[in-house]
DNA sequence: AGCACGATGCTCT
DNA sequence: GAGCATCGTGCTT
C-alpha cells in the first residue's frame, strides 16, 4: 500500500507527452488524472472529455486572428495551461500542445472525480463536474493558474497517468459551442469523450 | 428530457 | 461595442 506522496519519481507526464500532434494528445489525456493541490489536500480526476484547438488555420481557434495578450501561452512550448475567461464568469482549462510556436491546445471538458471528492463536491455544491468551467470551479482553476507547468507537482496543478482507454472506448463528434464559427471547422470531429472508467453520464 | 434565457466581465476590433 | 470554447434555473412537453 502506498499512503505517502513520492517526492523523487515525479508522477507527471513529461512535456514530451505534449510535444505531438494535438489530436494525438486530446485522445491520449483522456484517462489521466488531472490533479490540484489545493490547502495542501489532492484534489483530482480521471479526464473523461477534451476538444482539440489546432492553430491559426482552425477558425474555432483562439489563434485564429494571430498572437494576442490572451493567447500568448498557446504559441509557448508545450505541457503549459492555457487558462482563460469567458461569459463573464467563466474559467478554461487547456494544455497547450506541439512544438513551440505553433499554437495549439487541448480544452479540458470534464473530470471523473477521484480524489479529496469530499472537497470537490461542496466546491460545487453537490453538483456535476462534467464541463469546462465546472471542472475548473470544482479545483478551483482559475487566472493564477494560466501559463503554469503541468508537468510539474511544484506548480499546483499537474497531470499524471490514470486508467488506459482503449480506442473502442473512445467518441468523438463536433466541438461544443462553436455557433458563430464558419465550415469546415464549426464540424471537425474535434471533441473526444470516454465512457470510462466507471460510466459517468453523458451531456 | 429538452429548450430558452439571463448572468456578468474580459478581450479585441 | 460586440462577441464569447458556459452554466443554472425555470418552464414546457
């Protein structure tokens, strides 16, 4: 049984596991534990839903009009969060992926939670944690947090491997909200879901 | 179970 | 000044 946290092999994945094709990397997340530490407690998850963001090109890109304040870290090197704000009330989870200057992302959509569930379910009042901006209130992910090293325990918020999912287990279909952004790109099959590891309910 | 809508503020043109 | 990579409530089937 191991009860304590290993400070010498860090369990994070290694920028590497960023540095490829964002597709590649929206499917492999899913089924990793995507973990905060929060008043010194691991609060944490099993990624059941990404969406993939792949460069200026992609017009449902935050790219897409070129480098901006907001999307700097997006054209950093990879394995770094892109947290953003939206609605007026709203944070954004992404893990920039492929090489430095290419910016592109992969938007955490929602988290099977796993760990500290005592404090993730008040934090979000008994409520579901399967959703971009419900995930990142239920860590409490927010601006501090946009350009910090997921692959690094010492940042606060990291990613580390989980439960694999096999490709059979694996849906995909077109990206979440894009209402105003024109074809092709409002339908690329960009979002990918997972039924594991234990069936959380769809939305 | 599924729609309609209001909340609320930052970013970029 | 417009437009958001959303959520929760409340109302209708």
């Amino acid at each position: 049984m191991r009860s304590t946290f290993d400070l010498r092999s860090s369990p994070c994945l290694p920028h590497e596991f960023y540095n490829r094709p964002t597709l590649a990397v929206a499917c492999a997340l899913l089924g990793m534990r995507l973990v905060r530490l929060l008043d010194g407690v691991q609060l944490g998850g099993i990624i059941t839903e990404t969406e993939a963001y792949i460069g200026e090109a992609d017009l449902g890109c935050h790219a897409r009009s070129g480098k901006t304040r907001r999307n700097a870290v997006m054209y950093g090197p990879p394995g770094f969060a892109y947290v953003y704000f939206t609605y007026g009330m709203h944070w954004m989870l992404n893990a920039v992926t492929g090489p430095q200057g290419f910016p592109a992302a992969v938007l955490i959509r929602a988290i099977q939670p796993l760990q500290g569930l005592e404090i993730i379910s008040a934090r979000r009042q008994g409520r579901d944690t399967l959703g971009p901006a419900k995930l990142t209130q239920a860590l409490g992910v927010d601006a501090a947090f946009n350009g910090a090293d997921l692959c690094s325990p010492a940042s606060g918020l990291w990613i580390e491997a989980g439960v694999p999912v096999p490709q059979s287990n694996i849906l995909t279909g077109p990206r979440v909200g894009l209402y105003t952004v024109p074809e092709p790109w409002k339908s690329k099959p960009w979002r990918f879901r997972t039924t594991l590891p234990s069936a959380p309910p769809t939305r």
